[in-house]
C-alpha cells in the first residue's frame, strides 16, 4: 500500500518535474537570448556567432560544470535544491557570463545585446547576495525576467502570451516542494524588477 502510495504521488507529481526541467533557468534565458540576436543581426551568420558566445558562456559552461559536480556527489540535483550547494556554481557562472559580456562587449554588438549578457551577470550577482540569506526560487526569476525582458524588447503582445508560464512554474516549484510560497513571490517579484531597472539605466528607449 505504501508503495502505492508512493508511485501515485511521484505520478501526481510528473507534470511539475516536466514544467522544472523544460522551463529551466538556462533553457529560458538560451531561447530569449537566440530571439534577440536573430532580431538585432544584420545576417544570419553574425546572429549565429552571437548566440554561440551567449548560449557556450552563460548557459552551457555552468550547466555543465553543475552536472560534473552532480556526478561527482558535490550537488544533490541539477537544480540545487540545497542552498549551501548552490554558492560554487553561482561564482563559475558569473565568471563566465562576465566573459561573455566582455567578449560582445568589445565585439562592438548593438547595446541590446551587451545589455542582455550584463543582465545575465546582474540576475546572477543578485541571485548569490540572496542566496547567502536566504533559498529564493531561481525558476520563478528567471521566468518572469524572461516575460518582463520580452515585453521590453519586442512587445507586450509577445510578453503576454509567456506570462501563464510564470504562475505555471511557480506552482510547480511548491508542487515539488523545492520552494514555499513565499519563495516564489520573492523570486517572482526580483525577476520583474530587475530587468525594468537593466533597460531604464542601460537602454536608451
């Protein structure tokens, strides 16, 4: 019975694991980030080269580094639901997200692009600072940076289409209880606001 009861709720649970994985933080930054670069490149090619030093330095290095240490015993899960785990891979990927803001920086990019790998550094920076304190949920940011930097870039009709995403997540975040309430808003209203202070301070409208 007990084991019934056990595969019942892993099954109960199936669709917030599936929203946690495919609505990850690199995913959704990689797919905003190739949007962006295919919107503001003069050709293919150039975007293409673009996509590769955003998608290699800021989101697939740190995965990658995470998954290594996943292996090697040092991280329970790729998604660190342990607070403590999370401060290594927080330093790694702000190393190379400010390597890939350096490289489109000098790389002369539109000020869109550079400004979408500083904001990258930003979340990442702030998302340490509170991890020191405090478990916020890196889910719930990430996804409703990504719907408020849509809205900014091309649009709030683009922007409101994602915008069920982000109680979605959220629900599945406390569903898997990787997160309370009060996580998720927290994580939520961060996400909002920092991309809104990004594009007041660094893009010029």
């Amino acid at each position: 019975m007990r084991a019934y009861r056990t595969t019942l709720a892993e099954s109960d649970s199936a669709w917030a694991r599936l929203v946690s994985d495919l609505v990850s933080p690199p995913v959704v930054w990689m797919l905003l980030g190739i949007a962006i670069a295919f919107r503001f490149a003069e050709s293919g090619s150039q975007a293409l080269l673009w996509v590769t030093i955003y998608v290699v330095l800021i989101c697939v290095l740190p995965v990658i580094y995470i998954v290594w240490n996943v292996r090697r015993g040092k991280i329970t899960d790729i998604h660190m639901k342990e607070r403590r785990q999370r401060l290594r891979p927080f330093l790694f990927s702000i190393m190379c997200s400010a390597l890939g803001w350096v490289v489109l920086t000098l790389m002369n990019t539109p000020q869109i692009i550079s400004a979408f790998a500083l904001f990258s550094l930003l979340q990442l920076g702030v998302l340490m600072v509170i991890t020191l304190v405090w478990q916020i949920s890196i889910h719930a940011m990430s996804i409703t940076g990504v719907v408020v930097a849509t809205g900014a870039i091309f649009g709030l009709p683009q922007a409101l289409v994602l915008v069920p995403l982000v109680p979605l997540v959220g629900m599945a975040r406390i569903k898997l209880h990787r997160h309370t309430l009060s996580q998720v808003l927290a994580g939520t209203l961060v996400g909002a606001l920092l991309p809104l202070l990004l594009f007041i301070l660094f893009v010029p409208n």
